[in-house]
C-alpha cells in the first residue's frame, strides 16, 4: 500500500473485528488462513512500512476498529 499510495496519501484499514474479544480466536481456527489483527498490531505494521501520524479508533462495545497512517 505504501508504495502505491501518492505522498501526502492517507492509508485507511477498518476492521469488524479488534482482535480482542473472546470469540475471535475461535473463528480464527474454524477459517484456515484467517487472522484477525489489533490495533496495535496493526499499527505497529504500518509505522514499520513508512507511515507517519498513525491514529487510530476503537468502538469498543461493537469490537470495531479503524486505523490510519499518512505517506509522508
């Protein structure tokens, strides 16, 4: 994404799924190949591609999150 996203570009990743509630493991299992991701992993991901001003969001109650990091 770094690569093809224009600078000053925003890189947005939303998610249904925080990673944190009990049953995400669980599903996890039940579809091969399946990982859901944190926000700090998330996170941690893009500042190691190059983004900058990462931020992020969390609706805790619905396990809703969202993620942003900016191409400098």
């Amino acid at each position: 994404m770094y690569r093809v996203l224009r600078p000053g570009g925003t890189c947005l990743i939303a998610n249904e799924m925080d990673g944190l509630a009990a049953d995400v493991r669980t599903f996890e299992k039940t579809v091969g190949g399946f990982r859901v991701y944190t926000i700090d992993e998330i996170a941690e991901y893009l500042a190691n591609a190059g983004f900058t001003d990462i931020r992020s969001r969390h609706d805790e109650t619905r396990h809703f999150i969202c993620v942003t990091g900016k191409k400098l």
